[in-house]
C-alpha cells in the first residue's frame, strides 16, 4: 500500500500555516515594542496586517518554491531562507501600508522591529521543528526503507538525491549495482551492497523493505520479470523515467527526490482516508483499552492460577512490509504452547503458511486428546484474548482492520507473491475473519481475501468489517 506524496503548495501547508502564525505573533511583538505598550491593542491594524502575512507567505512559498527540501536543509541554508521570507513578507507588509495607511512613519519603526523578530523567530522554529520532525519520522514506525537499485555510474547521484531531498522520509538500507556483482557482500559508498541483479527478489524476501529505487541508464533496466515480482510481493517501485512497462499495477507519475519517477504498486491509499482510519484506530484503541483493564482483572488471576505465568502473551510478528513488533495476547495457551507446535505440525488443518488445529492440546484447560474446555478455550472462543491488541493498535503497529500478522517462521516460508497480503497495516480483523475463517482450510484463499480487502480497501469496508466482527463475537460464530 502506498500513500502519494502531496504536489505544489499543499505539499507544504504545514509551513505555510506554522510561518504564519509565528509571523503574526512577531508583528504583535513589534507593534508593542514600537509603541512601548503591551496593553494597547491594535485592534483592526493587526487583524488586517495578519490577512496581509498569510496571504504574502503563501504567495512567496508558492512562487519561490522557499520551503521545498526543507527538512534537507543545514543551518547556514536555514538562515539564508529565514532572511528571504522575513525580508520578503517585510516588503509586501510596507506595500499594504503604502495603500491602505498614511501614517507610513510608523509602519516603517513596525517592519524593523518586524523583520528582526520574525527573522529569529522563524530560524528558531524552523529548527526545532526539523529536530522534531525527524525524531519522529527517523523512528521505526514512520520511516520507510528504501533499497536502491542502479549501476555505477548513477550510484553516487542516485544515493545524493535521497540523502538531500527525502531526508527523514527513507533510511537506505541497501543497494544493488545492475552491472557490477563484485561489490555483493561489501559496501559501496557506504551503503551494503546486498544482491546482484537477478537475485534481488530474493534477496529482500524476508527484510524490511518499503520501497525500491530505480536509477538505472536504460540498457541497464531490470528484468520484466523482477518488476512483476516486486509488484507480485506488494513492495513500491519508483522508476526514474526512462523505462515503458505494460503491466495492471497503478501507476503514477510523480516526483520522487527531485526525479520525474513512474511509481508502480498495486493499490494507491488516499492520504485523506488514511488519516481517518487512523482515526478511527485511535479512538476504537481507547476504547478497547478500557476493556481490556477491566476483562483483567476478571481473567487474569483466573488465567494465573488455572496454568501459573504470565497473564498476557507477547509474540514477535511481522507487520507492514517486513517491519517486526511485539504482538500482545492474554494467554490462552500453556507456557511450552511453542515448544510443543513442531511436534503437532502433522496434525495442521491449514494448508499453507498458517497453523490451526480443532483439538489443539496446548490451549489451557484441554485433555490430552485437545477437549474443548476450560479458560483457555472460553477467552478464544469469545475473542477474549484478542482484547490486549488495542495496544497495539495505538501505538501504530496494527489496525482495527487489516491482514493478520504472521509470524517469524510464517514469514521466512512465504512465497513472493504472499508477500503482498503484508503490504498494509496488519490488524485486529480482516476480510478473511469474517468470511468463514474457521472453514478456510488453504493459505492461499486467505491471501486471496486478504489482497481483495488490500485493492478495494475504504472506510466504508472498514466499517462493514468492524460491524460484521462484532456481530460473529457476540453469536460465537467464526472461531473454534
């Protein structure tokens, strides 16, 4: 799943607004200090002057293009562009006075003390913002791993771009020469080198990958094939644009670290929708916590003193593109639940890359033979032991609604083309729950479910799933 990047002006809105309000706040500062009162008010000189700001910042953002690469920027850059916007928005401030005032004396004492405030003020912003910004988009969660892909000659150029247009967006995390195998294994412009070309499917099979570079002259361009099983493994590809390909991926064409690329991935998000269901994520999270607490302590201890141990159970699994988080359970199993699976992988109902039995004798409470009985098969039957996922949730490594996350040993198994079901955020429920995953007996129909829910995904299904799950919960219907 892959989110377009804002185009023109909205791409910087952020900015437009923040420099903004801290201009106005300098030319309130300003006012005062000319006057030497900071009880007199303004009044209507102010709320005219702050329409004459926002509109000159967003004329100067648009027409100068002053906060593109922003985040890329180091500090002397910073107060280079600090200087062009505090001078800029000072002169079309004189220019408003000029038409609409007489008393253009003052309005000059104002624009001095103006420009120097919204000069610092903006440089001091801008940076601690950028620090901010790139804490966050430089942890895990937000940042997306690129892989490069391109020869020699490009490799510096191409590595260049991203480390001055996408800063804090990507972390390279690796690259592949397409004309050069002697560098696999080794580092090239510091950079590991981690396939040769006809290999880098395989390569990335089981890594963290998001998104793949393409920067490649056109006699060095990748295999028909490889781009097929890239979009087959649900990873984006951004192609500069030099290369034609005919294939039932969307395609868009955009710019991506100030190159003209043709991006390819099976289904493009939009930015809008996201951010509701992200929403929606949020508040279901808060309210599915508050549960949680309180199912606690009813089954808690009773989980405790059936099997003593933990209460609740945290599994490693795979999220969105390869990324690995901690899954949170309440334990439903005995404590040797892991050790026992292999000797009961015979006996797997599913077949594929998942494991299912109708008698499993790990789950608390069962007979030797796996009699349906006890807490442990109680808290699985009514989803109970789902209820510590609303963590997970909230901190961004699940959804209300998604793919399930495999884990480690599902994963390293996968195909290629199942790759694609881990393209968007695993989550709590999916398509494949609420359409008879109990009878679902092959792996591959649940990747089929799951990549139908991934290319026809929107709220309105979200929504659909969610009420269809809480209806299956409430009958019992659906798990076993």
């Amino acid at each position: 799943m892959y989110t377009k990047q804002r185009q023109g002006w909205l791409k910087h809105i952020e900015f437009i607004v923040f420099d903004s309000i801290i201009l106005i706040l300098s030319y309130r500062l300003a006012f005062a200090l000319y006057f030497q009162s900071f009880t007199y008010s303004p009044g209507t000189v102010l709320r005219n002057a702050a329409v004459a700001i926002l509109v000159s910042v967003f004329i100067i953002s648009v027409v100068t293009k002053i906060h593109d690469n922003v985040l890329g920027r180091d500090g002397l850059m910073e107060m280079g562009q600090c200087i062009l916007e505090a001078g800029a928005v000072s002169i079309l401030i004189i220019l408003y006075f000029f038409i609409v005032r007489r008393d253009i004396e003052d309005a000059r004492g104002i624009i001095a003390y103006f420009f120097v405030f919204g000069l610092f003020a903006l440089y001091f912003a801008h940076q601690a913002w950028k620090s901010m910004m790139r804490s966050i988009l430089g942890g895990e969660r937000f940042n997306h791993h690129l892989l490069i892909v391109t020869d020699r000659e490009n490799a510096y150029v191409a590595a260049d771009k991203i480390r001055r247009y996408a800063t804090g967006k990507y972390t390279v995390v690796g690259l592949v020469l397409v004309d050069d195998d002697s560098y696999v294994g080794s580092t090239y412009l510091d950079i590991p080198v981690i396939s040769d070309k006809d290999h880098i499917e395989i390569s990335i099979q089981d890594k963290w990958v998001d998104d793949v570079f393409i920067f490649t002259k056109p006699e060095n361009a990748l295999s028909e094939e490889t781009m097929l099983n890239f979009s087959a493994m649900g990873i984006t590809t951004h192609t500069r644009l030099d290369m034609q390909y005919e294939r039932h991926s969307e395609f868009t064409i955009e710019r991506f670290a100030e190159c003209i690329v043709v991006t390819e991935n099976i289904h493009e998000a939009n930015p809008g929708g996201l951010i509701l269901k992200r929403l929606m994520d949020i508040a279901g999270a808060i309210v599915g916590l508050f549960f949680t607490a309180i199912i606690t302590m009813i089954v808690g201890p009773i989980i405790y003193f059936t099997d003593p141990g933990p209460i609740f159970f945290a599994q490693v699994r795979i999220g969105m593109n390869g990324r690995k988080f901690k899954m949170y359970k309440f334990r439903s199993m005995y404590k040797d639940a892991e050790e026992r699976k292999k000797a009961l992988m015979a006996q797997n109902q599913i077949k594929g890359n998942m494991f299912k039995m109708d008698n499993d004798p790990r789950i608390i409470g069962s007979g030797p033979d796996g009699t349906k009985h006890g807490i442990g098969w109680f808290i699985r039957k009514t989803s109970i032991d789902e209820f510590p996922q609303f963590l997970n949730i909230l901190k961004g490594d699940m959804s209300l609604v998604g793919t399930r996350p495999p884990t480690l040993d599902e994963w390293e198994n996968y195909e290629l083309h199942h790759r694609a079901r881990m393209s968007f955020r695993p989550g709590l429920t999916g398509l494949w729950q609420v359409s008879g995953r109990s009878d679902i007996q092959d792996f591959e129909e649940v990747v089929r479910l799951d990549l139908d829910y991934i290319n026809n995904w929107s709220i309105g299904r979200d929504i659909w799933i969610i009420m269809k799950t809480a209806a299956m919960i409430f009958t019992g219907s659906g798990a076993k």
